[in-house]
C-alpha cells in the first residue's frame, strides 16, 4: 500500500507540474510582445517612463589611423508607449580635445546597408567638448532627415550597428562613448507625438576606451634602408683592413653594432674584400651576421599589434553632459513613416516567431506530461496484477 501511495502522489505531482508549466505558456504567449527585452521586466516598469540606452562591445582600444572597430547601440522600450526617438552618439576625450575632424562613424539598422553618420545640426560639433553624432543624415534645410527618425514600440528593442575609426592625427589617450536619444511618447491612439521630444543620454552605460598611436610612422627604420648603400661600403673596409690575420670570429662580433644596415647588400661589398683573408671561416662569419642583421630589423619594423578588448566594458572616468544642441523637428510626415516600419518589422518578427521562448516551454511541459501519464500507467498495471 505504500508504494502504491508514493506512486500515485509522484503522478498526480507530475500532472500537476505539467500543468503549471502549460498555464505558464499560455500566460507568456498572451503577455509576451515576442521581444527578448519584455521577457525580463524590471521592477519598476510601471513607473518606467524613458528608453533603455545602452553600447555593447566597444573595444578597449582603437588605434589612431587604424581600421575601424563595431560595437552595438542598443535602444530597449520597456515602457507602456511607442515612443519615436532620434538615435545618436556623443564621443568624448578627457581634455575635450577631440573634434568632428578626429573620428569617422558608420551605422547599420536592421537589414539595412552600411551608411556614414552625420554631425548633429545645431552644434553637435562643439557640444560639451564632444562631437555628438546623428546616426542618420541631415537634411538640405540643416534639419534631421526623416529617413533617420525610428519608432520603438512598447516592449520592443532596437539594435544598431556601428564601427569607428579614428585619423593618425585624432588626441591620443583616455576617451569614450556615451549612447543618446532625441525622443518623444507616442500617443496610444493617434500615434502622434505628445510633447515636442527632449535629449536623453546614459553615461553610466557609456563605455570608455583608449586612443592609441598606430604603428604607421616607423621613420627611423626607413631612413637606415635608403642608406644602406654608403653605410654598407665603410663597415666592411673599417673592420676587416685591421683585423686581416687576427680571427675573424671576435672581430666578426663587434659587426653587431652594423646590425642597423638591416639588410644583405653589405655581403656582397664584403665578399670582395675578401681577397686579402685567405682563411674560410672569415667568409662564414660575415654570412652569418648578414642573416642576423635583417632579423632584428624584421622585428623593429613590425606594425604595431591590434588592438586587444577586454572581455569587461571600460567605464568612462568623466563627466559627460546631456546634449545642449538645438532641438530636432519631429516632422508628422517622419513619424508616420518611423512607425509603419516599425509596425511592419514587429509583424514580419511575430510571424517568424524570433525572439520567442515558447516553444521551448511547451516541449518541456509535454515532456513532463508524458513522465506523469506514464507514471499512472505504471501504477495501474502494478494495481491489476496485485488484484489477479
């Protein structure tokens, strides 16, 4: 009787547990906006009234006049409104030296192509000592392109791609990324503005790196190349006319001070001179300190390594103020085009069904039926055959 009670508590527990996990499906598919960023609310969304800004993946380093480096700017709308914004990035040094001029920036929206950013209108080039960046393209009129408005529903995300580069002549040292908005809550209804936007940015979500020199200005390798010809001649007659009959291996070490010439035109200038050693081994060592020489100049003139990131973002060690530049046009024209697209993508996403952790939960709590319903089976036939 024992067993069979335990038994039967274990099935009625697995049914029971299947059905939790059932009701927990159905409950995510009817509250769920098929967006990762609605999976995990946070605690106060219902006081939460602004986007979520972050970057991801900004590097640690860049070089300056090196390719550019791609990081992620990530804009969650964890609010109850659609909300349209204007996606911006405002860079920054620590001695606020760095200008539009130092830094190129390229952007991606979603299944879009690469384009080049645009320095905000209305002073986006001397703002706070930064260089605040339009992710989009300024219009004849000086104002913000329509084409760079974008629409975030509620309990959607939008992620953008970009990579930076920065010229051989950009300030060398601590500098760093902060994410900004332009935006403004959309009206559940009318899906108009309702209010005129303001700036917003996150610069504890910021993430600092460093600007260091490239390895593209070796001069002092390149000026001993083109006079290795005149130098070669010398070295060889100043150190072999002395040292004719003494051994030509100890002279053969203080040719490492003629390591500089870096390459094998002194051999042939040496193999001449040669006539007045009659040893072998002289003719061996000159060999020898020509095959050395070009591989420490090998090493000398290598290009600087690339720049490493570590796996922990940078924090940025100062200040970086909320954009004070002229305000943008919300155009209605713009807004209904950002929101059209919006709604599209939203839908195109819903019918692929990306993003979406219900199937995985409905595997699951088939699995656990199936324990349970086989359990029960289990038990019958243990209770029938103690019956017969």
């Amino acid at each position: 009787m024992t067993i069979r009670r335990s038994l039967a508590f274990a099935g009625a527990a697995a049914l029971a547990s299947s059905l939790v996990l059932t009701g927990a499906q159905g409950a995510m598919a009817v509250g769920t906006t098929g967006s990762p960023s609605a999976a995990a609310p946070q605690a106060d969304k219902a006081s939460h009234q602004n986007l979520d800004l972050s970057v991801r993946g900004v590097p640690d380093t860049f070089v300056a006049g090196g390719e550019a480096r791609e990081f992620t700017f990530k804009i969650d709308n964890s609010t109850k409104h659609d909300f349209v914004l204007i996606p911006l990035l405002k860079f920054k040094n620590k001695e606020g030296s760095l200008e539009a001029k130092d830094l190129k920036v390229e952007y991606q929206l979603p299944g879009g192509q690469w384009l080049t950013g645009s320095v905000a209108p209305g002073g986006g080039d001397q703002d706070d000592d930064a260089v605040l960046t339009l992710l989009g393209a300024v219009s004849p009129d000086g104002n913000v392109s329509d084409d760079a408005l974008q629409v975030v529903n509620q309990g959607k995300n939008l992620t953008i791609k970009v990579r930076v580069s920065f010229t051989q002549d950009a300030p060398l040292g601590k500098a760093g990324v902060v994410p900004v908005v332009f935006s403004a809550e959309l009206d559940d209804k009318t899906h108009e503005p309702v209010a005129e936007g303001h700036f917003s940015c996150d610069g504890i979500r910021g993430a600092g790196f460093t600007i260091k020199a490239g390895g593209t200005k070796p001069s002092p390798t390149g000026q001993p190349t083109t006079a290795k010809p005149t130098t070669g001649k010398p070295t060889p007659t100043a150190t072999h006319s002395p040292t004719g009959t003494a051994t030509p291996t100890t002279t053969a070490t203080p040719t490492t001070t003629a390591s500089p010439t870096t390459t094998a035109s002194p051999t042939t200038t040496a193999s001449p001179t040669r006539t007045a050693t009659p040893t072998a081994t002289a003719t061996a060592s000159p060999s020898a300190t020509a095959t050395t020489a070009p591989s420490a100049s090998t090493t000398s003139s290598a290009p600087a390594p690339a720049a490493s990131s570590s796996a922990a973002q940078q924090p940025i060690d100062f200040p970086v103020a909320v954009p004070a530049v002229t305000a943008p046009k919300l155009t209605p024209a713009g807004v209904t085009k950002a929101k059209a697209a919006a709604d599209n993508a939203d839908k195109a996403l819903a019918q692929t069904g990306g993003g979406d952790d219900t199937t995985t939960i409905a595997i699951a709590g088939a699995a656990v039926l199936a324990a349970g319903a086989g359990t029960l089976v289990v038990l019958r036939r243990r209770k029938t055959a103690q019956q017969g």
